[in-house]
C-alpha cells in the first residue's frame, strides 16, 4: 500500500520519486504523515532553542538548508536538499541558488541601509523565500520559521503570531485562506495584509 496524500490549496505534490523518499515506510495516510512531521518539528525547535545564532550564521545558505533538515530529516531521505523538479510553484530549480544568494545579499542590504521596518524585512525575507521554493516540500512552514527566527534572534523582537494557527496552516480553515490571500498580495508587493495577519 502507497502514500496516500490529500493536498489543501496552495501546497505543493510530491511526485512519485519524492514520496519514494520516505523513511518511515509505515507512513500511508496524510493524518500518519502529519503527525511524524510535526513531531520531527518540535525536535527541530529544541535544536534551535539550544543554538546560537547570530546574523552572520542565520544568513547563510548552508543555514537554510540545515534548517530544513532538521525539521524534516527524520521523515523524508530529502530533507535539507534542494529540489530537483519543476513544481506548480517557484522558480525552474536550477536557479534556486542563485535566487537564495541574491535574497540573502538583498536582505544583508536592508538591514545596513534600513530599508524596512524589522517586521517587514522578515517577512519579505519569508516571502521571497517560498516564492523560490527550495524543497520539494515544507516550504511554508520552513519559510515561516526562518522569518520567526530573523525576527526573534536578529531583530530581538517577539517571533510572529501567524493567526495564533502557526502549527495549523497546512490545515483547510480560515486562518489558512487569509494566509494564502496575503501572499497573493504580497506577490504583488502588497505587504500589508501580510505583516497584519503575521502578528494576528
């Protein structure tokens, strides 16, 4: 018996060679599947409590990609790699790190000449960030979590709310839409609903 996954609006498939990267075989349910990956999640945040970071290390390619292993290296033989397959969202992957390179320049950029407010400097980080898509899944969450921790350990400020449904945006509801409907925003570089649901 196979994988059997339901994607909510806005997610990305795996395709069939992805989800042959799965580690626990057990695993054939979306609910199965959730449930490992949000436990791998809450060890990836005892890592990060016990890290120091600073800038100079939170702003590197190889954090990024360490970030995202963490998160999900217990679930998927992928994690922490960055993906080798056009998705229905991002850019052709063998840009990905060109694009996250010229991102953390720009971003480097923004803090020096204070070009945004701290709130809107991690959220654009965190936008420009999925709109690469540099895994073949856990983009969202991945993307949020880095701009919870340039908010918190770069700027010492509180991490984001997202909705006060942090852990449930992969779930069909409410605070998932406004989440979705502020990112189209933001693709048209329209922050404002973006910055107001991130500390809602």
């Amino acid at each position: 018996m196979g994988l059997r996954l339901l994607y909510q609006p806005g997610q990305t498939p795996l395709d069939e060679e992805e989800c042959e990267g799965l580690k626990i075989k057990t695993i054939t349910t979306q609910r199965e599947l959730n449930e490992f990956e949000q436990h791998n999640l809450e060890h990836a945040l005892i890592w990060l409590k016990r890290q120091r970071l600073t800038p100079e290390k939170i702003l590197t390619e190889s954090f990024i990609l360490q970030l995202h292993l963490k998160m999900y290296g217990e679930v998927w033989k992928w994690a922490g790699k960055y993906r080798n397959s056009e998705k229905n969202l991002g850019i052709p992957h063998h840009l990905i790190p060109i694009e996250l390179r010229k991102l953390l320049d720009d971003f480097r950029y923004w803090m020096t000449h204070h070009t945004f407010t701290p709130d809107e400097m991690a959220l654009r980080f965190k936008h420009r960030l999925v709109s690469i898509h540099c895994f073949s899944n856990g983009n969202g969450r991945h993307s949020r979590l880095m701009a919870d921790i340039i908010i918190e350990r770069i700027f010492g400020l509180p991490s984001f709310t997202w909705g006060h449904s942090h852990s449930h945006l992969s779930a069909d509801n409410t605070a998932r839409t406004q989440y979705l409907q502020a990112l189209k925003r933001a693709d048209q570089l329209d922050y404002t609903a973006l910055l107001a649901f991130a500390r809602s």
